[in-house]
C-alpha cells in the first residue's frame, strides 16, 4: 500500500538542500502537477519550487499522450529558471537524479532510454516531460515533470504491462516514495548546481544510455528513420547511423530499440 505521509511539511523537513524542495505545494489529487507548476511560475514562485500529488487524473507525457498517475505513484513537477545555455541539459540532469536516487533507495540499476525514459529491466519505470517558456534568447522558465512508477500494481493495469514496471513490482515489496522524493530534490540541485560549474553531467548521462549501440527505429511525425544510435551531443541529440552511411541527427522523436539484425553468412 502506498504511504500515507506525504505532506509539504514531511517533504522540506531538514531537506539537504538550498533552494530545490525548499518550497513545496502538496494537493492528494490534481489534473496534472505542471499546469499548477506553469500557474506558479506565471506568478514569480522561487526557484525549486516544487508541486507534488499523491495522484494525477490528467497527466502527461511528451506529444501530449497520457501519463497514468494513480495513487502509488510518484508525480512532481520542479521550477526552475535556468539560462538558455542550461536549457538543452535538463532532461539530462533530470534522469541522472532519477536513476541516481533510484539506487540509493531501493538498489535498483536503471538505464535511460533516450530521451526521456528510465528504464528497469527493458521496461518503463519512469517518464520526464521537460516544459519551458522561451521568449527570443530568454528562458522566462524551466519546468521539470517526473513520474515514476514507485508502488503502481500492474495487475491493476494490464495493458502496460508488456512495456512497464513498477519499484515494488522489480524489488518485491513497497517503496517510500517520500524517501525517493527527498533523494530526488537533493540530485537535481546537485546536479543544476553543477551545470555551471562544468561537472561531467554530459559524460554521466551518456554512460547511462541504454540507446547507445543499438539498433532504432525514430518516429518523427509521419517521418521514420532506422539505423544504429551511434552518439548523443552535448545539446542532448541522438546521432544516429542510417544504412546508406549517412548520419543523421534526431532533436526529438519516439524511439523504438531493436536487435541487431543477423550477421550475414560467409
């Protein structure tokens, strides 16, 4: 069973860290923690200000599909106003604090699946919708959107069972998602912190990759392009090997892994 703990007050309590988390607005149930997040922001709110609910009804993920965040699982949206050299590296901070704070709660090894999935096992534990608002050279402000499946019971919903997991359905018993929330503050504002400081977060992010190496297929629209996800770069792209030798570089898109195909005989 999910816990019943959580509050603003459960989540800032001696929370090690200067501006992340600092400010928390808790609901038990919302339509989505980023149209609260956006409202926020709209209105001044303080770096790190953080939304939380126990459960979303109307949550998203990137192209508009939706997220489900039933009650179990964990939902947030942080706001943050970055500079527009930053922008491109949230999402890679993002999911590094994701995996990270995944580890030193439960002791699971996840992978990123680009460009916004964390993965456990093959399947989706975690979905990251990066929103902003971008004016000319000007970011009015950044908005990171974390979902995770902590305590989802996927008899509940079995149709994402072949493509999803859960924390406690790979671990074999529940998670304390106010646990992995405080962890996950504390990584972000590690890893924002070091943006400017030049820590290796590019490097980091890479090597958590599970892309990386494999054959994919991106669709972009009505558009689909099929190779060998070669490299990423520095603004986050896919950089992928098409047939013909071409290499193509793929800004956003959904990715599909595939075996490589059989070596040919000699």
């Amino acid at each position: 069973m999910a816990e019943n703990n959580l509050s603003a007050a459960s989540v800032t309590a001696n929370l090690k860290t200067r501006f992340v988390g600092q400010t928390v607005i808790y609901h038990p149930t919302l339509a989505s923690t980023m149209d609260v997040a956006k409202r926020e922001a709209h209105r001044g709110a303080r770096e790190g200000t953080t939304i939380i609910a126990d459960e979303q009804t109307a949550g998203r993920g990137r192209t508009k599909r939706v997220w489900v965040s039933p009650r179990g699982c964990l939902a947030l949206s942080i706001i943050l106003y970055p500079g527009m050299l930053y922008l491109p590296s949230l999402i890679m901070i993002a999911s590094l604090a994701v995996v990270r704070s995944i580890e030193a709660v439960t002791g699971l090894k996840s992978q990123i699946k680009w460009p916004n999935d964390v993965i456990i096992n093959g399947k989706k534990v975690c979905g990251i919708l990066i929103e902003s608002d971008v004016k000319g050279n000007k970011v009015g402000y950044a908005i990171i959107g974390i979902g995770v499946n902590v305590n989802l019971r996927l008899s509940d919903f079995p149709e994402i069972v072949p493509i999803a997991t859960s924390l406690s359905d790979a671990l074999g018993r529940d998670v304390s998602r106010l646990d992995l929330i405080r962890h996950l503050l504390v990584e972000i504002e590690r890893l924002y912190v070091a943006l400017s400081t030049g820590g290796p977060i590019y490097e980091e992010w890479q090597d958590s990759l599970i892309t990386l190496g494999r054959m994919v297929q991106i669709k972009m629209g009505k558009t689909i392009y099929d190779g060998i996800a070669e490299s990423v770069a520095r603004d986050g792209s896919l950089l992928v090997r098409r047939s013909d030798g071409s290499l193509t570089k793929i800004v956003a898109g959904d990715v599909t892994l595939r075996d490589y195909p059989p070596e040919p005989a000699t």
